[in-house]
C-alpha cells in the first residue's frame, strides 16, 4: 500500500488537504479580531471557537476572529503549536456511531502569552477592535469563595497583582489594567464574557472584578460597575483531553500533520443573555441562543450534567473504572446515575418553561455513553474543590431545606473523602490529584469521621452542611464503609435500594 502523504497543518497547504476535512469557508487573511479569549484549552476550541468559525463561514463576516491569550508559562506549549500552525487546528467531532468528522477551525487569528509581556496583553484587550474579551477560566480561575460569593484577596498571586498593576500574574489584573486604559482614554468598555461552568458566570465575574478593582481605584471599580456589561451564559460541549492516539489517527488515517488537535461530541449548545455594549457575532444563526435570562438552562447544565460528571467521577474511580462510557454501561452506575437526577436535582431545580427535562436527561445518558469519546474520570475529578462547591453542594444545600433527598450526594461526598485521603481506588492502585486545595484535603479527610466530620469544615466548599445531623450521620457511616473496604458499588446499590 503506497504510504498516506503526510501534510503539515498550515495555511499553505489549506488548500491541498485530503478532501474529507472540512476548511474555514472564508478568507482567512480578511479575518479581523474582535474578539480577545483568555483560556485556549479544548473546551474554547470545540465551543466559542467552534460557534464562530462557523458563523464566519456561514455570514461572511469577518469582523469577529479570535486572539487567543494564555497567561502562565504552562501556556507556551499551546501557544508555540498554535503559531506553528498559523493558528489552525483541527475539531474532531466524534460520533457515537464511531464516525469521526474532522474539521480545522480558522477563527484564531493569534496568540499572546502573557508571562512573556503583560502590556502587549493588556494593550490587546484595550485596543479599539476589542469588542469582547471571552473567558474560559475554569471554575477554578475565579478565586472566589463560592459558598459566600467573596473574592479571595489571600491568594499570594492577588496581592503580587495588586501591588505591581502594571504586570499582573492573574485575569483580574490584566482585565482591569485594560478597562483603566480605556477610561482614561474616554472610551467605551468591552464587553466581558465569561464561558465558565458556574452559576451566574456573568455576574460572578462582574462581583469580583468590581471587589478587585476598588482595591485599586474607586472611581475604577464604579465605572466597571456601571459600564461594563457581563451576560451569562451556559456553554456545553464534552471535550475530553486529546490523547496521542488522536494525533497518530491524524497522521496515519487522513494524513494531516497537527500537533493538538480536539476531540470533542457531536452535541453542542450555547445559551447567551444578550447584554454585549459593542456588539457580538450573531451566532444564534448558527446554532447559539439568545435569551434574556439564562437562569433555567444553567442551573439545569450544572446541575443535572456537570454534577452527574461529578457523580460518576468519584464513584467510578473508587471503583476503578477509568472513563465516563465505562461508568454509564455498568447498570449499578447508570440507576444510580438516574437516581441523582430524578430524586435530588430535578424536584431542586427552577421552572423550565418549554425545556423537556425527561427528554433532557436522557440525551445525557446517551451522551455519557458515547463510547467514542473516552472522557477520562481522571478530567472529571481535576479540582474537584470547585467543582462540588460549584455543581453538587446547592442541590444537597436545597434538598435540606425542602427536607428531600440527599443521600446519593452523600455517598458521593464520602467517595471524595476517601479519594482525598487514599489517592488511590478501592484496590489501592493509585489516582491522580490535581487541586489547589488537594493537600489541605488530604489531611482534613484522614481525620477520624466522629462526630462533625473534618472534611466537611470546609466551609468554601460545604457551607452549612456539617450543621445538619441527617446529612452528617449519613456521610459518616458512608465513609465509615469506604474505609472499612465496603465496596463503593455496594454502597451504591444499598442506597438505590432505600431511595425509592
Ligand atoms: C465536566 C465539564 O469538568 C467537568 O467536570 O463536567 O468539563 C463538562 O464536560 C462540560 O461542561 C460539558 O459541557
């Protein structure tokens, strides 16, 4: 068999690629960049990234390409494979019949590291052509408390930026640094558009940026506050981690050469309050919606997929499984899953008016299912701190309230406990932690489980919680079996078994 002639991803050879990948519809040299994004990980580049290079080719209008910027030298490795590439990189779309639709994006127009110059960055998002400054953070990256909504001004990183403005290590800086320049120069603000999994992503940021910046300069702070819109918005789209095997499946089966390439779902969807002060890509005309209050749709994103992620996350890899498919085939897993849903977050969440839950709930077991898309537990389970604070704990939070149902997110609390404490599955073979708060948690869970449980004072993450003795009694004996090497999926099917 002759050999695949192997092409380097680039704008030259756009042209000459084989004709089953899918090239941007438009002239990439008019493109111009309206649109600075902080954050280029997968999930921007199978989302907004996505969103727009298909608006582009679908309206022709050109206004509205994409400056990538990484902040941290971890950045580089992105940055220096994006510039190799003229920017390019292909989306893998993965069906779940196997079919792999492979497309390369053309809505990036650059890409600035910020550690390498902060002004160049900060000047870029003051410029002019910047409509839209896009975040895509992680939870994480907000550095908030989110059980009281604080930002938090201990973090060494903050006080280094508040006290050198000029060179910020952290997005706040370097937001506010550009929002200042644009003041004093008597020009409107740019649009801020968070792309985060959190509640309210809007107006999260705009609370913290405005705390940030009035430690600064009052007059700052109100003028953001005033001017600056934030709409929320609910993004979705599994994007599991590229593995070498995609990009060996690129080389050897298409014969395209690209360095990191994504992987991603069939499924997408983006749900936008639209508040932009200097306009937006109308990427409702391929696909997006604009609505005047996203509430309904976030919570239910959040809650219902991100929490299941979460759920299956912990339990699965005590149990040793290792992707998100491998969980949803086993039946235990899969009732357990649809447990969750049914009995402790769907009577929890707000009206949905003209969204079909059942049909919803559904469509994210399939989706969870998608043996293609391998999504590792182990992407899952990276800084679970903000995660459960931000997808698990209001549903058990309002399940106290309402006196319902808590006892699967308690069984799934208890399984992050002995995860925190073991780093290892159930059978001992270790799992990796990747967390901000990993060695604090480390500690607090292998305290005894007596009485108030000190995993659970964790108070940015529970809350309330330990104040309540149904919930504590249930987590401790919980965790009690986990330790006492009850398997977790006993566990589970004890549980299943009382939660009618
Ligand atoms: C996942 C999300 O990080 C997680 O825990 O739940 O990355 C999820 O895959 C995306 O939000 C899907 O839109």
């Amino acid at each position: 068999m002759p050999s695949l002639n192997v092409m380097a991803l680039n704008d030259k050879n756009l042209k000459s690629l084989p004709n089953n990948v899918i090239v941007p519809k438009y002239d990439r040299k008019l493109v111009k960049t309206g649109i600075v994004h902080v954050g280029v990980g997968g999930f921007h580049r199978s989302h907004q990234a996505f969103y727009t290079d298909e608006y582009m080719g679908h309206t022709g209008d050109l206004r509205w390409g994409i400056c990538g910027v990484g902040l941290r030298e971890a950045d580089r490795k992105m940055k220096d494979i994006l510039e190799n590439q003229d920017y390019l990189y292909t989306l893998m779309v993965k069906h779940s019949d196997g079919r792999i639709e492979n497309r390369v994006i053309g809505s990036l127009t650059n890409f600035l590291l910020g550690c390498d110059n902060p002004q160049v960055v900060i000047d870029k998002m003051a410029a002019d052509e910047t409509k839209i400054v896009s975040l895509t953070i992680t939870e994480a990256g907000y550095n908030y408390n989110p059980a009281t909504g604080e930002f938090n001004f201990d973090n060494p990183d903050v006080k280094h930026d508040l006290a050198h403005p000029e060179a910020p290590r952290l997005v706040f800086g370097y937001l506010v640094a550009a929002l200042k320049q644009r003041k004093e120069a008597g020009k409107v603000p740019f649009t801020i558009q968070s792309c985060d999994n959190i509640q309210h992503n809007g107006d999260v940021t705009r609370k913290i940026l405005v705390a940030y910046a009035r430690e600064l300069d009052a007059d700052l702070a109100l003028w953001i506050e005033r001017e600056v819109s934030f709409p929320n918005a609910m993004v979705d789209r599994i994007t599991p981690v590229t593995t070498p095997s995609d990009i060996e499946y690129l080389r050897s089966e298409i014969g395209l050469e690209d360095k990191w390439p994504v992987t991603c779902e069939k499924f997408l969807q983006w749900v936008i309050e639209d508040r932009f002060s200097q306009g937006r890509p109308d990427w409702d005309k391929v696909g997006a919606q604009f609505v005047p209050d996203v509430t309904p749709y976030e919570t239910m994103k959040i809650r219902l997929l991100n929490a299941g992620h979460t759920v299956l996350g912990m339990l699965g890899s005590l149990h040793g499984y290792k992707t998100i498919d491998e969980c949803v085939r086993d039946p235990v897993f899969a009732e357990f899953l649809t447990k969750f849903m049914d009995e402790e977050v769907t009577p929890v969440l707000p009206p949905l008016e003209g969204i079909d839950l059942s049909a919803y709930k559904s469509t994210l077991l399939e989706r969870f299912g998608n043996p293609n898309i391998k999504d590792a537990l182990s992407r899952i389970c990276l800084d679970s701190s903000s995660k459960v604070a931000t997808f698990l704990v209001p549903t058990v939070v309002e399940n106290l309230k309402r006196k319902g149902e808590f006892r699967l997110s308690a069984l799934t609390i208890a399984a992050w406990c002995y995860y925190s404490a073991m780093h290892a599955d159930q059978a001992g073979n270790a799992l990796e932690v990747n967390d901000a708060m990993a060695d604090e948690l480390h500690e607090l869970a292998r305290q005894p489980s007596e009485g108030i449980p000190a995993f659970l004072t964790v108070s940015s993450i529970f809350g309330d919680l330990p104040k309540h003795e149904g919930f504590v009694a249930d987590y401790n004996s919980f965790v009690d079996g986990l330790f006492a090497n009850v398997e977790v999926k006993s566990l589970m099917q004890s549980v299943l078994q009382v939660v009618q």
